[in-house]
C-alpha cells in the first residue's frame, strides 16, 4: 500500500507535512481500502505513522494481530475508544527514537489490557526511527533488524492465542 501517493521523502519533515496536507481521516481510509481485498485474520502492521494506520485497520476489519514499528498512537487519535476484543499486538522501538512517545506506548498499552489482548513491547538500542531500512545508514542497526525480524515472523505465523 502506498500510504503518502507513491511519494518518497527524504526527510521525516517533509513526509509529517505531506501527511498533514493530506489529513489523518483520508490516510485512514486509504489504510482501510488498501486491505479491502484481503480476507479477514491478517496481521496489521505498519512502519511509523503505519503504525496508527495499523491500529486504526484492526478497528475496522477481523484481524489476527497488530504490528506496531516505530508508530504507536493512542486510538483517541484515530476517533477509536477501543482497542478490539482479544487481538494481540507487538510494538517495536528504539529506545531514542527521536519520535519516539512514551505516552503514546503507555495509552496503548492500556487500551491493548483493556481489551484482553497480549501485548508485547520491544525497545531496541539506538535512536533510529526506521532502523531497520536499509537505505538509511544513518539509522540502520543490522542487530536491532534482525532481532526485531525474530520477533515480528513468529508473531505473524503462529496461532492466534
């Protein structure tokens, strides 16, 4: 899915500006009709501001889990009350993450409980926002990476609990 127009931004400023031109409410929907065709029990996940889109999708549609990477919004911010039924979910940060917003983590964390739902919560070492792109080598961190993947795939390919 192409949450900013097929758009690439080379800095974090101009990516929040774009979204903010565009509106939280029409990101959402794009979110929600980028998943129209799949069938219910997929996992959401999203990078950054994804990660709200993520969450915002497991309001809307039957899903198996929410991945939130280097995104987490408190569901008051997507016009949500409530976290869904049951649904696990994992978030995944660096813990100097300049984005990074403890009260943001700690709402959801809430919500996630509130409903039930196991909640698991990553901090990795480094103040990455995407560190685990690539292209970016002031951010990459091959270890956080690769133990993030660790995490996020068994997450994704086992049962739901």
């Amino acid at each position: 899915m192409s949450q900013y127009d097929s758009l690439v931004f080379d800095d974090y400023e101009e990516a929040s500006e774009f979204a903010e031109s565009i509106g939280y409410p029409t990101l959402m929907q794009i979110a929600e009709d980028a998943v129209s065709g799949i069938p219910d029990g997929f996992v959401a996940a999203g990078f950054s501001n994804g990660g709200g889109m993520a969450e915002f999708v497991a309001t809307r549609r039957p899903v198996r889990g929410v991945l939130m990477l280097s995104g987490a919004l408190d569901l008051a911010k997507i016009g949500v009350q409530t976290w869904p039924n049951g649904v696990p979910a994992q978030i995944h940060y660096a813990l100097d993450d300049p984005f990074r917003s403890q009260a943001e983590i700690d709402a959801v964390t809430t919500q996630v409980k509130n409903a039930g739902a196991r909640l698991e919560i990553f901090d990795y070492p480094g103040a990455g926002h995407l560190f685990t792109d690539l292209s970016l080598p002031n951010e990459f961190d091959a270890q956080a990476t690769e133990l993030l993947w660790s995490r996020v795939l068994p997450f994704c390919t086992s049962p739901p609990k």
